[in-house]
C-alpha cells in the first residue's frame, strides 16, 4: 500500500488513512517525506518568505478547514493518478 506522510498533529486524518489501509509516517522533519506517496500537511506553516525548495516531489495536500474523510478521498486521487 501507499506510502503517506502527515503532520503530527493530525491524528484524525492518520487514523482514517490506516484504517484504509495507507502505511502512515508521521511528519516531524523535512526528510520524513523522503520515500512517500502523498503528504498531509496542516497548511498552519505556509510559506512566508516565499521559497520553493522542495524535498518531495510527492503530491502535498493542505488540511486547512477539510475533514478527515476529504483529506482520504484526495490522498486516494492523488494516488490513483501517480500509478
């Protein structure tokens, strides 16, 4: 199954992921992201200063204001279309 990193404090969307399934690793550092499929982020940390270093060329999905069942149906998109 598909690799998914999320951000630490978004245990709801962690729990959804597993119970579909999805091999979830939690998020605490830029290299956390290395290897994964599809990341979740809680879109709290943008991006002030405007710099686009990347570490992931995975699909990023921004929880900001979303459900955990829509973060899921993203995560399963994104996926499908990498394969």
């Amino acid at each position: 199954m598909a690799k998914v990193g999320v951000e630490q404090s978004l245990t709801d969307v962690q729990q959804a992921l597993q119970e579909k399934g999805y091999d979830v690793i939690q998020l605490n550092q830029e290299q956390d992201a290395a290897g994964c499929d599809c990341c979740v982020i809680t879109g709290q940390d943008r991006n002030v200063m405007g710099m686009q270093d990347t570490t992931t060329e995975a699909p990023i999905i921004d929880a900001h204001g979303r459900t955990a069942e829509e973060i899921c149906q993203e995560v399963e998109q994104k996926i499908n279309q990498q394969q």
